[in-house]
C-alpha cells in the first residue's frame, strides 16, 4: 500500500499545501493562487482540494495530515514573549488574542471538519519542516541544513544535518533574535511592507553605500566568529507595541520611518545596502559553522531568509560549502511540503528515493495545477475572445520568439503552475533582454512596480556560462550571479545616484548587453532552464536564440503589483487585458491584444489588489 | 485581526490586567526569564541545542490543549503560567473568531501569530 501524506501549512501567511505519495512529491500548491488573495493565511481548501485531486484520491485514504507548525510551542512563546514585557504589550495582546486563542488552539478539529473526514493530524516544528523541505528534494545523500526566517516557534535560525532519510536539528538561534525580523524591520522602516517588502529591499540595496552597516553591527545585531547572534531588543518595537522598530531605532537612522509610496532617498537605498552587507555576513558565518560541526560537503537551505538570492550568490562563491540546494518554496508555504516529506519518511518509514541522473527531486517546482489545450479552447470560446491556435510547439516558438525579438511583451501560460514565489516559465511574463527600454516598460506599464526593480533573466542551462559567472545550475532563480565582465558596459552608478534621487535615468542606462536583465551592480538573478524540466521554455528561449543569437530572456512574475501570480486562463487573460502586454500564449492558443475586446465594467480593477 | 467588539477588548483588558500583568510580575521576583534581550560580550556563542524529542510529531487534540500546555508549563517548573492554562482556554471561545479571519496578519506585530 502506498503511503500518501498531505502537509497543511496555514493561518499565518501563505497558507499551501502538498501531497506526498510513497516519498515523491505529488502536488503542491499555495492558496492565494486560487483565492487570488495574495499571502492568504486562510486555510488552504482550495490547494488541499487541488492536491487530493492530482493524487485521485479521497481525504480518508491519507495516512495522516501533518500541520507544519507545533501550535503548542508557538502559543507557548507568544504568551512568554507578552509575559516579558507585561505590563507593557496589552495593545499587542489585545490585537493578538484572537488570532492565537483562535483556530490555533483546534487545528486538527478544523482539518477534520474541512475534509469531512476522520484523519490523523500530527503536527511537527516550523524549522524541522523548512530542514525537511530543504533536504528531502535536494540532490544530496547527506547535507547540512541551515534554516533561517523570522520566528517558528522559538527558533529563528538551526542548523541541522539530513542523512538518508533522517533529518535532524542540531542548534538553534531563538526568538527574539532572528535575522528575519531585522531584515523585516529594516523593510518596515524602509516603507515597505513586511512579509513582501524583504524583496524590494534587497532589489533596493545596489543602489546604496553601506555607510549603516556598522551602525547597525554595533546597536543592533552581535554576531559571534561562529555566525551566532543576538539583537539588542531596545531598539524594536515587536515586543512590546505593535510596529517592528521604536524611537531608538529613527534616532539611530535619523527620522522617522519612510512613508510608504513616498520618493525614495539616498537613505533607503544605503539602508538597504547595509542591511543587506550584514544579513550575508552572517548567512556566511552561520553557514561556514554548519559546515564545521556537521563535516558535510554540501548544503540545503530553507525559511524565508533563504529567499535572499544576493546572500546565496555570495555563499557560493565564497565556496563554504561545495554545493547548494535551496528550497524554491523557502517560505512558510514550503512548510506544507517539507511536514509531508518529513511524516513520509521519519513517521512512515518510506525510504528516500533520489533521482536516477543525481538531479533534484522537485521538478522544476512545477507542482501546481495544467490546464489542457481543450479546456482553454472551451474558455475562449465560451467568452468570445479571438484566438489563433498554433499546435505545432516548434512553429509555437518561433513565432512567439519573433514576437519577444520585435520588443513585445508575452504573458505565458504553459504546464504546471510553479511552487514557490518565483515564476520559472509556466506563468511567466516574458521580454527582450536586449533591449535597454524593457525593464522601465515592464515595471510601469505592466507590473505598475517601482521603476528601480530589476528584471530577472532565464537563461539556456547550456549557455549559462556565457553570460554569468555562475557555474552551476540556478533552476529556482534563487542565485544572484555577475553578468560576465565582457559584457559590461562602463556605468558610473555614484555619480548618478548623487546627482538625483529619481531612479528612472539610472536604470534607463545600458550596463551591459543584456541590459533589461543586469542590475546596476552589473549582477543578475537568474534562472537557468533544462529542457528536461520545461522542454516548451526552453524550446523558446532556443527559438529566440536562433533570431537574436541571445539565449536569454527577460522572465517575470504573470501578475501586477499586489495580485497573486495567475493559476488559471482566466487569471491570465484577466491580468493580460489590464496590461499593455502584446500577446498572450495559454499553451497552444495565441491571443493578440489587438484582436482582443475590452474588458466590460473594469475600470476600478486596481483597487481589487493592496499595493505589496 | 483585533477584536472590533468593545465587550471582549474588556474582557481582554481584564484578563490582561488581572491575570498576565499579576504573573508577570510574580515570575519577574521569581528571577524569570524567558529570554535575554541583549547582546552579551562575554558570551562564546549564542547557539543553543535543539532540545530533541524521540518522535518529532505532536498530537494536539483541541480537547487537550489545556491539559497540554499545563503540563508542558508545569515540567518548566513554572506554577505561573501553569495555572493561566485553563483560564486562556476558557476565555478562547469567546474572544476567539467564530469565523476564519480573511484578514491580513498585522505586519508589525506578526511574531504574535
């Protein structure tokens, strides 16, 4: 008999789940896809119905439902953590209260009834479920784990060790000490929100100096030669009022917190930089510890920190370790996945099965939902929208290709939806690296982004080397690499910073031949592509190769700013007509913009999404 | 995610008042901590052990979480918090949401979720 696990995580933010059958992953999916609210933390009906479906099965033929979280510690904490400050924090507690006296004290109850069935619901720890997603898909027989993120239970940082099938936790850093809520707190006081700002700021951070960082090494963060580290909590607000930082913090940076939407000064931007200089020093540090006691060669990485992609870059190359993995879905959605593997393995007893051609077991992180040619034919037909359907994949990509070559922006429906933040190519907006005007037309007329976010590129595995100095795979886009220095071009970033705080003339220069996709550090996020894991992406991004002789493409996010990454064709034909992209490909249907009808009654669709 | 109801922020205010302010304060002559809140020169390291368990799955069963978090206090030898065990669970179903909040988690304060 198999063994299927469903892993549950909810009610914080980003709530998903995953299915695990016999040790390989099924599904995995996050709620706000289906929701369309974005960091839904509500429980996560839509993905759990979704992943019962791709396994074809029904609740009670679970062996178990594994909640990613131990709700008793985290109740255990928050009470302490008011109990510290008491008499100070009843506003805190007042705001809180409902929330952890809430549905956190009968999960299991609210699973059953959400199932309609009697399963079995266990619960493990926050970080053990990061380490399991971190380890369990990894290439890597034997690895060190190294979670970090704001806060789990108590723990806001371990190191831990896989081996086989096991998985264990060695140290921990625990609250209130946490590099997640420094970060956080730099972001909040930066005007951005927490949660999702972490991003923006790190996109932020080329732009600045880093004449903060030893502001904030000496009053904020100790960080011990073994990477461990401690926050002096006078200067945070988190744990006695309800705003991340305090009076000390502005006196320490000079004023208030930025206003959120307002003009970004030369203080955000070397904030950020600063912020961003110390967050690596100490990845660095905890990583070259983990090596040291747990004597692995390679490394698996989790928790939200891990989503920095800068920190990672300068890990690898600082070659601590010999390999990285890091979970794509690094986040708390990642917690469903790594509570399923974890029960699957460590409760159950399945043995780990690791790929056959010494590759990860994630797939691409293509876990979500397909949708057939047929059911989007029945879609555009049914809505009367014009189409062109080109069955052909080879005639498909060259002809989108030549549409990418001409300058035009595609929205790009193809395969499983991806898991984790990341698009990887099968909702992807996608545009011409080549040319110096996409990143501001793709941040303001599409994304409606700030204009300084830079646009990341997806890359021919097989061409990786000729346009990055990076020598390994990056199928997650979770690794920032150098644009290779003979495709450089002379920029000089100071003198255009200090001459004028407005962004747009800085990231309107060329700094490089692949300038849409090179940040003004002259680095890059990329993602690269394997035919074996998208052979429909790589096959275009080959096609546009073979017109522009660039193996490269501009891939971002099918969304604007605020809404949720797309999951169906009607999200996407939804989110294309509210945008000046050009061409619209759901599979193997093409839809020209200007073929297109206007959209009825949609004029005040900008207000359906909160600005992120 | 606050109560929008003025008759449960009382109750609220008085629990806090007469139940958690009071513990505090009696952990607090106890010499208490749950945690340093400062960085400590002398210290070698910050790490601590992860405190293992034999099986790292819990069952919380809601009829249990009471009894739980009792004992789970009490083997911390902390006879504060173990007797606020059964007063929280009972104030639970009434400041708890009847519903699922579609809200957002408070940025600012979201280590209390």
């Amino acid at each position: 008999m198999a063994v299927t696990v469903l892993g549950i995580s909810a009610f914080y933010h980003d709530s998903a789940a995953a299915i695990v059958r016999d040790g390989q992953i099924v599904a995995a999916a996050q709620e706000e896809r289906f929701s369309r609210k974005k960091h839904d933390p509500r429980f996560p009906r839509h993905a759990v119905n979704y992943c019962l479906e791709e396994a074809f099965i029904e609740p009670d033929e679970l062996d178990a439902v594994v909640f990613y979280d131990h709700s008793l510690l985290t109740f255990d904490r928050v009470i302490k953590s008011l109990l510290s400050v008491a008499p100070r924090g009843e506003e805190q507690w007042l705001k809180a209260a409902p929330s952890v006296l809430g549905v956190k004290t009968y999960i299991a109850d609210y699973i059953r009834d959400a199932l309609k069935r009697d399963v079995k619901v266990l619960f493990t720890e926050h970080h053990l479920s990061h380490a399991a997603s971190a380890f369990y898909p990894s290439p890597f027989a034997m690895a060190a784990i190294l979670t970090m993120d704001g806060v789990g239970e108590w723990a806001t940082t371990t190191i831990g060790i896989g081996d086989g099938q096991a998985v264990r936790l060695l140290k921990e850093i625990r609250y209130p000490h946490s590099l997640g809520l420094l970060y956080s707190a730099l972001t909040y006081y930066c005007g951005f929100k927490v949660n999702s700002g972490e991003y923006k700021l790190m996109g932020l951070a080329p732009y600045g100096a880093p004449r903060y960082a030893d502001t904030i090494r000496r009053q904020l963060i100790d960080i011990k030669p073994d990477g461990s580290f401690r926050l002096n909590t006078d200067y945070f607000g988190y744990l006695d009022t309800n705003v991340m930082t305090n009076e000390r913090f502005c006196e320490l940076f000079g004023g208030p917190p930025r206003k959120p939407e307002s003009r970004i000064t030369r203080r955000e931007m070397d904030l950020a930089a600063s912020i961003q200089k110390v967050t690596e020093e100490a990845v660095l540090a905890l990583a070259r510890h983990a090596r040291q006691i747990t004597g692995c060669r390679d490394l698996a990485l989790a928790g939200g920190v891990a989503l920095n992609c800068v920190a990672n870059g300068v890990l690898l190359r600082e070659r601590v370790f010999d390999r990285l993995w890091i979970q794509p879905a690094a986040g708390d959605a990642g917690g469903s996945l790594g509570a399923a593997l974890l029960a699957s393995h460590m409760k159950f007893g399945v043995p780990r099965k690791m790929h056959p051609a010494g590759r990860d077991t994630q797939q691409g992180s293509y876990l979500g939902p397909a949708y057939s040619s047929g059911e989007i034919r029945a879609f555009l037909d049914r809505s009367g929208y014009p189409y062109e359907v080109v069955a052909d994949a080879a005639a498909r990509s060259e002809s989108i290709a030549r549409t990418l070559a001409s300058g035009k922006v595609v929205g790009y429906l193809s395969g499983r939806m991806e898991f984790g933040p990341r698009s990887l190519g099968s909702r992807s907006i996608l545009g011409n690296p080549l040319r110096a005007d996409t990143q501001t037309v793709m941040n303001l007329k599409i994304k409606f982004r700030e204009s300084f976010r830079p646009f990341a590129p997806t890359v021919l595995a097989e061409r990786c080397g000729e346009y990055f100095e990076l020598d390994v795979e990056s199928p997650y886009m979770l690794l920032v690499a150098p644009v290779r220095k003979e495709r450089c071009l002379p920029f000089d970033l100071a003198a255009l910073v200090n001459s004028n705080d407005d962004m747009l003339p800085i990231v309107s220069q060329p700094r490089s031949d692949i300038p849409a996709v090179t940040h003004v550090d002259y680095s890059a996020r990329v993602q690269t592509v394997h035919r074996d894991d998208h052979a429909g992406f790589h096959d275009l991004i080959a096609a546009f190769e073979r017109l522009t002789g660039c193996g490269v493409v501009v891939n971002t996010s099918f969304n604007v700013r605020g809404e949720p990454i797309v999951c169906t064709p009607q999200d996407a034909y939804r989110c294309f007509m509210r945008t000046e992209m050009d061409l619209l490909v759901l599979e193997g249907c093409l839809l020209w913009k200007e073929q297109q009808p206007k959209l009825a009654d949609d004029q005040k669709w900008k207000e359906e999404y909160e600005l992120d | 995610m606050s109560s929008t109801d003025p008759s449960l922020d009382g109750e609220l205010h008085a629990f806090f008042a007469q139940r958690l302010a009071p513990a505090a304060e009696a952990l607090r002559q106890r010499g208490v901590r749950f945690f340093e809140t400062a960085p400590d020169a002398a210290a070698p390291s910050y790490y601590v052990d992860h405190a293992a368990t034999p099986d790292p799955f819990a069952e919380l069963e809601p009829g249990r979480f009471a009894e739980l978090l009792k004992a789970h206090w009490a083997g911390q030898q902390l006879p504060e918090l173990a007797e606020l065990a059964e007063p929280l669970m009972a104030l639970a179903p009434r400041v708890g949401p009847k519903q699922e909040d579609a809200g957002d988690v408070s940025p600012f304060i979201y280590v209390m979720f």
